[in-house]
C-alpha cells in the first residue's frame, strides 16, 4: 500500500482527503481548524491511516 494524504490548505482550515493506494479514497473528506484541536484531530487521522496501512503516510499539501 501507497497510503497518501493531501492537504488543500487554506486561510483558516485545510481540507483532508486519504487515499490508501491509487484510487482507493480512504473515508470522506473533512475540514480540520488550524488551531490546536484541529490539528490534533489531523494528527490522530494520520495514525488511523498508518495503523490501518501499516505504514507512514505521505502528506502532501496544495496551497489555493
């Protein structure tokens, strides 16, 4: 598996979209607030994806 996360970040909050390998979208998209419990539900996300991948994900951000 190839698990990747991308980060559309903008003013404010970032939307957040997995995918555990090519064309494989891991759950919905969601919005995370930059402040400290957004980015602790992002960071518990990342987990989620490496404990189901058994690997480190890539992230990757898209500024708009």
């Amino acid at each position: 598996m190839n698990p990747v996360i991308g980060l559309d970040v903008s003013k404010g909050e970032s939307e957040v979209q997995a995918f555990l390998d090519k064309r494989k979208p891991y759950k919905k998209s969601f919005s995370v607030l930059h402040n400290n419990n957004g980015l602790e539900n992002l960071l518990r996300f990342l987990i989620e994806v490496e404990g189901e991948t058994g690997v480190r994900p890539t992230v990757i951000f898209e500024s708009t």
